[in-house]
C-alpha cells in the first residue's frame, strides 16, 4: 500500500512526522514524504539541501520542494508558509504516483494540508489529517491577529474550508473537538482522538552532570503561552534554597529570559542552556530531579496536551504541572507529577516538594509516568491507530 505523507516540515527538521513515517515504513508501507527543504530553526535552508530535490532516508521517499526560508520576521513567515502552499500544490499537479490514501499532519499553518486535499480530490483517494495544532486558534494565542480583523476571518474561513475537505481528522488533544464544534462549527462524526509521541522515546547518550542540589528542567518552546516569566518568578522566591532551574530551549521570550535572569541576579539559580535538539537534550532529561511543564490556560490552545509533556512523561521523571484542560488530565492519570496554579508562590511549594523527595520516590514517579506513556503514547501505539485507518 502506497501512502503519501504531507508535512511542510521533515528531517533534519525536528518534528514528531520523520518518526511517524519511518515507522510506516518499517511496518512495509511505501512511504513517500512531500515536504520543503529544511530550513525552520535555521533561518535558511540548509546548504547541503539546496539542491536535492528526491531522496530516500531509513526507507522512506522524500519529495522536496522549493520554499522561502522561515527567518524571524513576520513577513518572512508568511512568504515561508504561502511557498510551501503554491509549490506543494504545483508538485501534486505533476505527480503520476498513483497512493492509496493520503496523511497530512497539520502543524502551523494548517495550510500545510492543502496539497494533500488536492491530491485526494484528483485521485478520488480518502484524505486524513492529523491535527496536531489548531487553526485560526494558533494565531488568536499568540497574538499575532486580532479575533475581530479582517486577516483573521480571512483564515478562519481557510481554516474551515481545509478541514471540511477532509475525510478524517485525527486530534491530537480531545479538547480539540469542542473547538471544531462549536467554533469550526463542522461536523465531528468524522473526528478521533490519536495523540502525538516524544520525538525521542530512548537515547545511549550520556546523562548530563548536575552535581549537588535540586535540578529542574525544562525543555520546550520559550513562547508567550509557557508563562516563561513564572519560572524566574519562582526562583526569586527560592535564592536560599538549593534548587536549580535549568532551560532549553527558543523562541519569543528568550530575550526576555536573559534579560530577567540579569537584572533578578539569578544567573547561578536559573541556567539558559540555549536551543539544543532533541536527541542531545535527552542527556538534560535523565538525571533532573524534575521535568517542568506549563501551559497557560488560554483558550482551546490552553486546554491542549503540549508535545514536550510526551518527552517528559518517557524519561521516567517526577513531573511538575502548571498546566490544566487536557494536560492535567494526564497528569493526574498518570501519578507521577505535582501540579501547580499559576502563581510563582504555588510553582515555588512545588519546587520544594521535589526537592524534599527521597531518590527512591523520584524513581518511584518517573516510574509511573513512564508506564503511562508505554500504555497511551508510544510510537509504536500510536502509530498503529494511524494505520488502522488505512486498513
């Protein structure tokens, strides 16, 4: 059976598809990947892909077309997002593969998954779309339309028209119905919950040295809706204790990060350790006392299950939540975290509960988190349920 994988983003762009789809293919797929050439994270594409338009890696076949590089400005974002669109479409129009069904992941912008629309259309193929973020929502969080503008009703409109199109639409947080509901207003007899998995689920690299004290980690994206200025908060409150916060990570507070860190005289108490992939950031991940994840409670968006809380829950760590909706609903599942409100005096009780825990409760937590991704969120787990919509 032939599938067609559209994402706008694939390796070495450290997205969670590259796993799904190489796990396709080892379970005797023909996989063929239509994406762009790397170039999110990095400002431009990358050299070494300036040139390659077809390649095989771990299996898989991957189709790559032209893009405007992603660099910070917003105008260099929607120029990013609109080329992948037009030439995405453009290689499906010239495409003589014949698939059997099509899946596109829906990552920012949603319009990733037109392409995918049009090959279903052409073909008279079922369409699936995996949901991992949702639109026009995305832009309302951060800010970056207005609800009532005319850009956003633009997209809101694109948005719905996109979704519609398709045959199934696969949600990676069950929240993500009520949006499609009673905002999309679409019908969702066509909708199931398949969440997302870690983008690492083992590593042989080495585990990071801490040395003495509490160590808490936190790894993810540095945006306006991780309450990023609740962590120094926090840590302001615990300069006397022996509690380190440890950060990996970019994005739209990172300035913001450094500066603070500065001007509160936390530079020994709150250590920014930049952006590091994922794979390399697993050596942070195995030896911290704790794995720090927070949401603001905004909007759909806020009630969601963040993909950095899989790579949490799969190292085996004690957890500590500052996150409600559908995320704190794992957490209590699983047993194995402390959650906390958003206040720096309630994140800080949290701080030093860990820090009063014996090594065998630290074990004895991870331990529970780890079963339950074993059970909810493997690769492998998950990745079957995609499968079964093919079959």
């Amino acid at each position: 059976m032939k599938i067609l994988v559209v994402c706008q983003f694939y390796y070495p762009e450290n997205f969670i598809i590259t796993q799904f789809a190489e796990q396709m293919a080892a379970d005797g797929y023909e996989v063929h990947v239509l994406t762009g050439k790397p170039n999110y994270g990095y400002g431009y594409i990358l050299p070494s892909y300036k040139n390659i338009s077809e390649e095989v890696v771990n299996g898989v076949n991957i189709h790559r077309v032209n893009l405007k590089p992603r660099k910070k400005s917003r105008l260099s974002i929607i120029k990013n997002y609109l080329s992948f669109w037009r030439n995405s479409k453009k290689w499906v129009r010239k495409c003589k593969i014949e698939f059997d069904y099509v899946y596109s992941m829906s990552l920012s912008p949603v319009t990733i998954c037109s392409a995918g629309n049009l090959y279903a259309k052409k073909h008279n193929i079922k369409h699936i779309i995996h949901c991992l973020d949702l639109w026009p929502e995305s832009v309302l969080v951060t800010k970056a339309v207005r609800e009532k503008s005319l850009v956003y009703r633009i997209l809101y409109r694109w948005s719905r028209s996109i979704y519609s199109h398709a045959d199934k639409i696969l949600i990676s947080s069950p929240s993500f119905k009520e949006y499609f509901e009673n905002v999309l207003k679409l019908p969702t007899n066509n909708i199931e919950y398949v969440p997302q998995s870690s983008l690492v689920e083992d590593s042989d690299i080495a585990a990071f040295d801490y040395g003495k004290g509490t160590h808490i980690l936190y790894c993810g994206n540095l945006g306006l809706i991780q309450q990023i200025p609740l962590i120094v908060e926090a840590m302001s409150l615990l300069k006397d204790e022996d509690i380190y916060f440890h950060i990996i990570g970019m994005g739209p507070m990172t300035d913001y990060l450094i500066n603070s860190i500065k001007e509160r005289g936390l530079e020994n108490k709150v250590i920014y350790h930049g952006p590091i992939v994922a794979k390399l950031a697993a050596a942070y991940f195995k030896k911290a006392d704790a794995l720090y994840i927070s949401l603001k409670a905004e909007g759909t968006v806020g009630k969601t299950i963040p993909s950095k809380l899989m790579m949490s829950l799969t190292f085996a760590r004690p957890i500590v939540g500052v996150i409600k909706g559908d995320g704190k609903d794992v957490l209590e599942d699983s047993g194995g975290a402390f959650l906390a409100d958003e206040n720096p005096e309630s994140v800080k009780n949290a701080l030093l509960a860990i820090s009063n825990l014996s090594e065998k409760e630290k074990a004895r937590l991870g331990k529970l988190n780890k079963l339950y991704y074993d059970t909810h969120f493997s690769l492998r787990t998950v990745v079957s349920k995609i499968e079964k919509e093919f079959k």
